[in-house]
C-alpha cells in the first residue's frame, strides 16, 4: 500500500496538502507553527516543550539569519558539527566495527602517515590506543586538546559511544543511510575501504560542511530501555498472530473452518472438532494443537504482565516528562495507552528539528524523481522508522472511526469522496503525515487539533 507509485494528481494533492516545501517567511520575529523560536525586539527566548523541558538548541551564530536583525534559534539536527575543528591540535579516530574485529584508524597531527590498527573488540584496547596517539602527536609538537571519534551504527548500538564520553573523548554515530557510496554494479567493499570511506565523510562532518554524512542521537540507557516494553510487546504480538495462523492454516487442510485456537477455552474444545469426513482430529495434530495452545497462554500472559506493569509506572511518576506526553495523548479518543507509549518512546520525546524532521524521521516523506523533462513520484521514502510508520498507518484509519468531526477527517473525506476523489488508501498515507504532525504540536506545544475530542482528564 505504502509503496505505491502517485499519478500526477494524487501527487499535487500531497505534495499541496501534506505542506510540503511550503517556504518559512524569515521576516517574521515571532514563534513558527514548527516550534522554533525566534528572538523579538531583543529579548531572547528559550524555546519550551509543553511538559517543560527547555528543546535543544545551537549557537546563536549557526541562526539562519546572519543580518543581526532577528537570529533564529535552531534544533541541532546532527547533519553538521557546530564546534570549530582546528585540524593541528585535534586527534580524529574512525573504527569499523564488526563482530570478530575492530579496524581503527586516526589522524594524528604532526604525523604524515594515517596509522591504521586491528583489534579485539575491546573498549580497554580501543582507549589504550587512542592513548598512543595522542602521545605521538604531543612528540612531534602537536598537543592534543579535542579528541573525536566516529563509528558507523550498526549491532553494537550505542554503548561504546557512552563509555568513551564518560572517560573525556567526543564520541559521535554515523547514520549509515547518510554516507553516499559508489553506484557501480560491483564496486570493491573491504574494511579498508570503507574505513577511508567514513574517515572522509568525518573529517566533512567535524569541518561543519552539509552533505557529507549525519549523526545518530546518542540515547541514554535509560531511554534505550524505555523502549524495550512496546517492542517486546510488539514481537509477541506478532508471535500470537504466527501460532495462531498456522493453527487455522492446518484445520483448514482438515476442512474445519470457524474455529478459534486463541480462545481461552480452545483447548476443550479440540476433542469435539470433526473434520469433513466425520472423523476427529488425528492424534499428532491433537498433540501439537495442545502445545501451540500453551504457546499462546504463555505469549498471552506476558502481553498482560507488560500492560500491567506499564500502567502501573504512568501511575507511580504520571507527570514526568515521557508519561506526561503518553496521558495528553491518551487522552485524544481512538488513541490508546499502548499507541500513545510506542508513538512517545519512538519520535515525540526526540527532540526533532521541525514537522519536517519529524515526517522525515518516520519515513513519511515522499521520494520524487525528477531529471530534465521528467517529474514522477516513487511512493514513500520509507528510510525511516518502520514501527512508526505502521502504527501511524493504522492510526489514522483508526482515526477517522473515532474523530469523525475533526478537520483531519473531513479533510480526508473531502479527497476521498466522489467519483473523482483520490484512492483512500493514497490519502491515508498523507493523514497520517499530517496526524503525526499535529500529535507532535499537540505534546509540544500543548495546541489541540481542530475539531480533536478529547477524554476528560484523570
């Protein structure tokens, strides 16, 4: 559905209504719909979220506006280094990490050739190292007083890059989609290669130049962990929805039909199945429908226990920062606890730069194609964060049950509706962009959508 190519007039609908493109007016020194914060009449301000955490910003000499009449203070959105890089007295590590080895190579001022070293996958080893070369560069009259390393993300997540700021050194993550590689059919790949690959893009990215790569968010532990319960959830969900299938697919080989194997009584019921033939169930699958049923109990109970225990923290801390976002969602009807916790854990509790940032982030953004005379749309970019993307998808669908009089949904409907009216389940991609940005706006900025009902609060 999501990967379906637009006609021209399904993309001018999009493309107009999805406000894409649409030009900020710079001359204007007051807050934008994006939530970016400009200073007014000299007085500086900070911009806010709504549940009170000040939003991160740049130095007021990276605003867009260089005039001095009205800076503009930014999100830093990772795609460039803000810090000045000074070259002689600055020591830049790449690592190209994989399960057997770590490839690392460095930069060392005052030393003509680029070390390269192999080693175990050892942080002990890794800051020994670094060490050495920081003492090589002090030899040749180059004292080092910024150390940068970069690696590429990948399955090791994000815990070197924690160990190494804790012990002094600037740690960074490349985004891995972000470094544009070679196009030929069968271009050489070794870890060699890609390792003067990355060495390149880092030293464009710490030179503050756009284009050449961008940086992963480092989260915490604690927010690493935060979104273990909705994913855990996730995978079990769909491990109910597998047994249960594959249930179904053998009774219907049997020609049994209508019968429902993730009933809590199911398992009573095996010895009254007959099959089209009269017969019951032969023994073997009797036996193997017992244990995929106790599968189902067990997968069952823990879907309960993290439900249960997720209600229970929102009602320990309900007003921390997190939980106060997954209550205000929860709070719109057709949103639950569950899609309100995935939605804040995965993309409204990072701080994004703009709706924009946000749209890009869940990979709802279109991919046109356009050379000479040529103008297509290819459908989603789909480069970024799947759950999101597919929650969304069903929340908007969801959405239209439950907020029938909002503006969204008349919005849709109004798209939709009639014998010239755009296929629903095109449109439905662009609600969902738009239901995203005003969630978002709505834990932000606390601005409800128009026409949204709303729970009563607890």
């Amino acid at each position: 559905m999501e990967g379906r190519d637009l006609s021209s007039r399904q993309t001018q609908y999009v493309v107009k209504d999805m406000e894409i493109g649409q030009p900020i007016n710079s001359d204007e020194c007051s807050e934008t719909a994006d939530g970016v914060a400009r200073e007014s009449k000299g007085v500086k301000s900070c911009p806010r979220e709504a549940m009170g955490r000040a939003a991160e910003v740049v130095a007021p000499s990276s605003s867009t506006r260089t005039d001095g009449d009205c800076p503009v203070a930014q999100v830093n959105d990772l795609s460039r280094s803000l810090t000045a890089f000074d070259p002689i007295s600055t020591l830049v590590v790449v690592v190209e990490m994989s399960k057997a080895s770590w490839l690392v190579s460095g930069a060392v001022p005052g030393v003509e050739r680029q070390p390269l070293k192999k080693l175990e996958p050892d942080a002990t080893a890794l800051l020994r190292l670094i060490e050495r070369w920081r003492n090589e560069a002090v030899r040749a009259g180059r004292p080092i007083s910024r150390i940068a390393l970069a690696y590429e993300a990948g399955r090791d997540g994000f815990w070197l890059a924690r160990w190494l700021i804790a012990r002094g050194i600037e740690a960074h993550v490349i985004h891995s989609a972000s470094v544009a590689v070679s196009r030929e059919r069968k271009r050489a790949k070794t870890d060699r290669l890609d390792l003067a690959m990355l060495m390149r893009v880092f030293l464009g990215w710490l030179r503050g130049e756009r284009g050449h790569c961008g940086m992963v968010a480092i989260p915490t532990m604690e927010e690493e962990d935060a979104r273990r319960p909705s994913r855990e959830r996730e995978s079990l969900v769909n491990d109910r929805s597998r047994i249960t299938n594959r249930m179904k697919s053998a009774l219907a080989r049997l020609g049994i039909r209508g019968f429902k194997p993730h009933l809590r009584k199911a398992p009573e019921r095996l010895a009254g199945l007959r099959t089209a033939e009269g017969t019951g169930l032969p023994a073997n699958i009797i036996e193997e429908f017992r244990r995929d049923m106790a599968r189902l109990a067990l997968v069952r109970d823990q879907i309960s226990s993290i439900e249960k225990t997720r209600v229970e923290r929102l009602e320990r801390a309900p007003d921390s920062g997190p939980h106060a976002m997954v209550r205000l969602l929860a709070r719109v009807i057709g949103i639950g606890i569950e899609t309100a916790d995935m939605l804040v854990r995965e993309i409204l509790s990072r701080k994004l730069r703009d709706r924009r940032a946000v749209a890009r982030y869940a990979g709802l953004t279109g991919s046109p194609d356009e050379s000479g005379l040529k103008r297509r749309e290819k459908g989603l970019a789909k480069a970024g964060n799947a759950r999101v993307r597919r929650g969304l998808i069903q929340l908007a669908w969801r959405f239209l049950m439950f907020q029938k009089d909002s503006a969204l949904a008349r919005w849709y409907r109004t798209r939709t509706e009639g014998p010239s009216g755009t296929r629903k389940t095109t449109m439905i991609v662009a609600l969902a962009r738009k239901l995203l940005i005003a969630l978002w706006r709505l834990v932000t900025t606390g601005e409800v959508p128009d026409g949204v009902e709303l729970r009563p609060a607890a």
